[in-house]
C-alpha cells in the first residue's frame, strides 16, 4: 500500500503546491478582467456618454451565455467528460476572444454608429465581448476548483482553495487600483483593456505549464479503480440536482456573490456619490476589499482544514454581509475613512464565507460529479450576477438620482437591497447547518484526514 501511495504525484508537497501557485495566476489574470471596468463608470459616463442603465445592461452581459444558453453547466459536462486540461484551455481562449471584443468596442478604433437592438453600438459590442469572457472565467473557475479538489484530495483541500481565492483577488485589487490611472495617463479608456489583454495571454502560457505536470498525475496513478471513480455519466446530473444539501450550497453562494460581486461593480461610484472622494482615489477603497481576502481566506481555510466548522462560518460570514450593508446604507459618517473601515468588514464576510462553501461541495457531491456540480452552482451563482447588476442600474436612474451633478445618485436604496441579499443567505446557511446534521455530510468536522 505505501508502495503504491506514493507514486501518486499529487502525494508530494512540492508537486502541488506549485500546481495551485499555476493555476491561481491564471486564475488572477481572469479576475483582473473581470473587475477592470468597476472603476470606470463615471468615465464612461463623462467620455462615452454611457448611463447607469447602459452600465448595468453591459456588466449583466456577464451571465447572459452562461445563464441563458446554459454555457457553464455544458462547460461542467464537458469537463468531467474531457477532463481539465481540455476545458482549462478552451476556457484561456474564450476569455482572449471576449476581452479582444471588449477593447475594440471600448477603443478609439471602434468605428460603428447608430444602436445595436435598441442600445448603443458600442454598448452591445463591450457586452457581447463580455458574454464571451464570462463563458470563460467561469469555465476557468470550476475547472480550476475541480483541479484542486483532486490534487488536493485527503489534504489542504480548503487551505489550498483559500490560497487560489486569494491569489485570484490580487487581480480584482489590481484592477480596483490602477485602471484609471492607467487609462488617465495613456488618455485612453481602452489602455486598461490592453493590459487585460496581456495578462490573458500570460494566463493561457500558465495554464499550458499545468497540462503538463497533470498529465504527469495521469500517469502516477496506476489503480484503475481511482481512474473509474473519475469516470462521469450522464445520469449523474439527476442524481445532483435531487441533492438537497447541493441546492443549499447553490442558493448560499448566489446571495452571497449577489452582495459581494455587482456591489464591487457600483462600489468606486458609491464612494464619490457617497463619501465625496474623488474618481482618481475612489477606486482605492473597495481595492482594500481583495487585500482583506487575500490574508484571511487562507486562515479561515486553513482552520476550516484543522477544526472544521464549515457551516458555522458560512453563517458568521452572511451576518457581517447584513451588517455591512446596513452602515453602508446609513445616513451618517459619510467620510472616506468610515467608508475603508466598513470595506475591512466586508472583506472579513467575503473570507469567511468562500473558504468554507467550496471546499464542503467535494463532501456532499462524489469527485466523478464535481465538474458538473460546481457548474451548476456557478450557473445559479450566474444569474445573480447577471440580474443584480441591472437592477441596481435600474433602481439607480428610477428612483436614486438626485439632481446634484456633483453627486448624481443616492446609493441608500441599493445598500438596502444588498443588505436583503445578506440576510437571505443567513436563512440558507441555518438550513445547510440543518441538513448537514440529519444527512451526516461533515461539513463541521476537519478536512483532514489523520
């Protein structure tokens, strides 16, 4: 038994460990795409004459293949079926094309005029390249979750995903941070776009560099048994979404992610509306968001890992969401510093919640399975983040402008509604403590297995 052990590749620290350090850069590059817009919604609006529902139509785009063409749960199949190296490739390219789309609509170079299905050329053309990359990044993401989920299996499983999270969360920093200085000091919206493109490319090359230590995997592994575990079928679909305790995990994380994601889309605009601090410096605030993340996921994984408690700490996390929503939401204290300290709390719910609800799906769903069960939970994920982002536009224009065009908009409305995102999660994360107790998933013990 000791003999065979250790010719398993995925047995050594060394191997996989730098496997997660490979694909969490990919991982990053994604991410720095996916957040490098946020910033620029005022600009948009002064530059390109965008208004917040154009905005809001555009960052829903987002899901609009993975929801409604059903493109990520095809995704999940086609990664359980073909594997990760074959989906983690396709998912890189996707992401290139999108962002290809997304920098000519935004470039000078972009020359069409008159409207696109009643919105402006420009608009469609940026969202439809954002469609396209949202395919991508999500694919990228169950892709990369089921990687560690095998190459991690019996080990630091929710460590090692806390470390992908964070790593991942140093390109929404990024992107928070420099995307308007970058796009002031080349006079160029589409200069941020440009950078995003190269990332992209050095994401694909990383990626690659994987294909290859996983093949390696493929090849240690000698138990044809271990080999037919992995094997999925197409029945297995009926047999997840029978899965109470997955429909648990399902709506937990679109609550949460609906009051963490589209909040980050609106949060640079907040903090000038709100707390009066200027578009240069704005998008600082909620960059202090990802650096919160990137030090205490890991910690909580880590003590998820040793201690267990997974349902618990999703549940502590929903309840800082409501509370941070609720002082957003409050008339008062309305200076920049107030508005940091409360970005620190969020980034405490937004640690806590994600380092336990990933690494519990491999508990209630088989390995064989976990492709799929992962897309699943990012396609019902994908419709909160594709529907929040144009309510919020829409609750903006109809009901939130204020007539100061220092201050257009009054974000009080918004945080309420974010706030009710948070409070429903708390309801899911007391019914999965529930389920796990009558179904013995485990999800409060330690992932370790001693």
């Amino acid at each position: 038994m000791t003999e065979k052990v250790q010719k398993k590749l995925n047995d050594s620290p060394l191997a996989r460990w730098t496997v997660l350090a490979i694909v969490s850069l990919t991982m990053l590059c994604g991410y720095f795409l996916t957040d490098v817009m946020a910033p620029m919604k005022t600009l948009l609006e002064e530059e390109l004459g965008w208004s917040s529902s154009a905005y809001g139509f555009f960052t829903s785009a987002y899901s609009w293949f993975n929801v409604f063409l059903f493109m990520l749960v095809i995704s999940g199949i086609i990664l359980d079926k073909k594997g990760p190296r074959f989906a983690g490739t396709l998912a890189c390219v996707l992401m290139l094309v999108g962002c290809s789309l997304k920098y000519y609509a935004i470039s000078e170079f972009f020359t069409l005029q008159g409207d696109i299905l009643g919105w402006p050329a420009r608009v469609m053309i940026a969202s439809f390249g954002y469609a396209i990359f949202g395919v991508g990044v999500e694919t990228a993401g169950i892709t990369v979750t089921k990687i560690i989920a095998r190459w991690f299996k019996g080990y630091e499983i929710a460590l090692a995903m806390g470390l992908q999270v964070a790593v991942a969360r140093i390109g929404t920093t990024i992107a928070l941070s420099v995307t308007v200085p970058i796009a002031k000091y080349f006079h160029s919206l589409a200069a941020p776009l440009l950078f995003a493109l190269i990332l992209l490319c050095i994401g694909l090359i990383s990626f690659l560099v994987f294909c290859v230590a996983d093949r390696k995997l493929d090849a240690s592994i000698k138990d044809t048994a271990a080999r037919a575990e992995e094997s999925f079928r197409m029945s297995d679909i009926l047999l997840i979404v029978k899965n109470k305790g997955f429909w648990l995990i399902a709506l937990l994380c679109v609550l949460f992610y609906s009051a963490v994601f589209p909040f980050l889309k609106y949060a640079t605009d907040l903090m000038v509306n709100k707390y009066d601090v200027s578009i240069e410096l704005a998008g600082n605030i909620p960059a202090m968001l990802p650096f919160g993340t990137m030090l205490l996921t890991p910690f909580f994984g880590g003590l998820y890992d040793k201690k267990g408690k997974g349902a618990t700490i999703m549940i502590f996390g929903a309840v800082l969401l409501i509370v941070v929503h609720l002082l957003f939401a409050m008339p008062f204290l309305n200076v920049w510093w107030f508005a940091a300290l409360i970005m620190v709390i969020l980034g405490i719910a937004f640690s806590l919640v994600p380092s336990a609800m990933w690494p519990s799906v491999p508990k209630i769903i088989p390995q064989r399975q976990l492709g799929t069960a992962y897309a699943l939970i990012f396609w019902v994920q994908n419709i909160g983040l594709g529907g929040v982002p144009l309510l919020i536009g829409w609750v903006l224009e109809k009901y939130c402008q204020t007539g100061n065009p220092d201050k257009p908009y009054d974000y009080t409305l918004p945080m309420l509604i974010f706030a009710v995102f948070g409070l429903l999660a708390l309801v899911v994360g007391l019914m999965l403590k529930s389920e796990d107790k009558e179904k013995g998933y485990g999800l409060e013990k330690p992932n370790i297995k001693k």
